[in-house]
C-alpha cells in the first residue's frame, strides 16, 4: 500500500469525482477525511471506507466558511494526528436554462461571488489551513482542482465566465504555492478535467446537449470519476516525487498544450 499511514483530507468528498478519489485513497491505504456539505453523502463515501477496512472521517463542512475549513482541518488532526494530503476537489458552476449555462452579460453579482468562493476561495482556504501542518514535517501533497476551461475559456455559454475565471486562478494559485513550498518538501500539483460523467453539470444538461459535447472531444466520450482519480492519486503516490507545478491534463484531448 503505496498510502499505508497516510493521511488524506478530500473536499466535495461526497460525490462523483471526489467519492472515486476517496475509494481511491483509502485502496492505497491512506485515512480519508471526506468532507462534503451533504454530511449524508459524506457518511456514505465513509462507510464504502470502513467496510473495505480502511478509515475514514465524515465532516459537514461548508468550504465557503474559513471558520468551518480551520475546524475540519482540526477535526483531522485530532482524530488522526496528522494531514499528509489535501485534495481541493470541491466546485460549482452557475447553469441557464437546461444547463447551458449563462452568458457574462447575464450573470448576477450572487452568481459570480458564489462561484469565485467555491471554486477559489475555498481552495485558499484549505490550502492556508494544512500547509502549517505539513511544514512542521516537512512533507506534504497537495491537488487542486483546475478545468480545461480555465486553460482556454469557452464560448457559447456553456462554460461560463465565473467557473472559467476561478479554474484559471485555482492554476496560478498551484503555480505559485509550488514555488513557495518546494523548499519544504511539499508538492502542489492540479488536475484539469474537461467533461466527466455523473457530475451535477452533464446530469443537468439535456441529452442532447451531452451528445454534442462528447463528439467535440477526440476521445467521442466524457471522463468518468474513476479515471480522474487514478490521475490524481498519481500525483499524490510516489511516483510523481519529482512533479510540482503540474497542471496534469485529463480530459480526452480537449485540451493539448
């Protein structure tokens, strides 16, 4: 077991891609804090866990409160002793009419702000609250959760503005705790999905909105939760000890640079 003691904080661990890498994560042996604003989902993901005989933590955490993230962080620490992995998975995407999502011109001052502090704010946060504890062992890893869009924007409103502009700063975010950690040992590192199945997006979306998508992207099919989790755990397995900085393309060719 690559993980075998461990420690890993996931957000939006709940759900999708966040409950694949929680599987994920345990498989390899690490303790898992799966934190989620569903505490249901959370439990559920937890119990998958212990049942498989691995250990895990449910947290209700609202990413968007810095009061709550310094609590779960704590909630880790006191029931484990230690964080060695954070994975900032959680996200959101304001949607139009049949998840096609909004035009700039049309989006409202509580959209942006919401999405910006979900998708961002949040990653500040978590990131602001574990580096101490990895610092004081000079080891650590570190995803966060970039999107194709935040390389290259989108037209067409289905990607829309305020998602686009906070993945892209969740990229320099990565880029620039990457050069301020290397030096303690700690890696940062970011994941760019494109489309991926049972996300609450394509869920919303019309069948035939998720057709057309798929035969924009080479691969003619979205990603699946278990696919961005194998790149993830790469990044925190080690096997990447040499990678930091990366903003690690998964996304069926949608994006290529």
């Amino acid at each position: 077991m690559e993980l075998k003691d461990e420690v890993a904080i996931v957000t939006g661990g709940g759900f999708g891609i966040g409950e694949a890498v929680c599987l994920k994560l345990a498989a390899a042996g690490a303790a898992v804090g799966i934190a989620d604003i569903n505490i249901k989902n959370a439990e559920r993901v937890a119990g998958l866990v212990t049942t498989a005989g691995g250990r895990a933590l449910a947290m209700k955490v609202d990413v968007m409160s810095s009061a709550e993230i310094k609590n779960m962080v704590q909630q880790v620490m006191d029931t484990f002793g230690r964080v060695d992995i954070l994975v900032n998975n959680v996200g959101v995407s304001p949607k139009g009419p049949k998840g096609e999502g909004l035009r700039t011109w049309l989006i409202s001052d509580e959209e942006w702000d919401f999405t910006m502090r979900v998708n961002l704010t949040s990653a500040f946060y978590c990131c602001r609250e574990v580096i101490p504890h990895m610092m004081s062992r000079k080891s650590g890893k570190i995803v966060l959760m970039s999107s194709s869009v935040g390389k290259q924007g989108a037209g067409g409103g289905t990607a829309i503005a305020p998602y686009g502009a906070s993945k892209a700063g969740v990229i320099n975010l990565t880029f620039t705790l990457a050069r301020e950690l290397a030096s303690q040992n700690i890696r940062v590192n970011s994941v760019s999905p494109g489309l991926v199945e049972g996300t609450m997006m394509r869920a919303s979306a019309s069948p035939e909105s998720n057709e057309r998508a798929a035969q924009k992207i080479p691969l003619k099919r979205f990603g699946k939760p278990a696919e961005l989790a194998e790149a993830i755990y790469f990044l925190v397995s080690p096997a990447s000890s040499y990678i930091t900085g990366e903003i690690l393309d998964c996304n069926g060719g949608m994006v290529m640079d």
